[in-house]
C-alpha cells in the first residue's frame, strides 16, 4: 500500500520534465540572469549620470 501514490506521480512527473528539459530551464535561466543583470547595470549607469 503506497502512502501517497498521487505525490509520488507528481514526484516522477517533475523527474521526467527536470530531466528531458533541463536543458531548456538552464537557457532560460541564462537569458533571466542575462537580462537581469542588464536591468542592474541600467540602473546602477543612470544613478551614477544623475549624482553627477
């Protein structure tokens, strides 16, 4: 008798996505923390041109 069959499912449904589109989590990932960066850097050029 399983304890949670329906949670161990959904554990094995996450396993197979991570799995077959880790490659795509780590390109988004990439292009989030590419994107995010920019936004700081922006933002760190445009206090430094209004302080001056």
């Amino acid at each position: 008798v399983f304890a949670h069959p329906k949670s161990l499912h959904t554990l094995c449904l996450l396993f197979y996505i991570f799995r077959h589109y880790s490659v795509l989590l780590f390109f988004l990932l990439q292009r989030f923390l590419k994107y995010f960066w920019l936004s700081i850097s922006s933002v760190n050029i445009m206090s430094a041109i209004n302080s001056n």
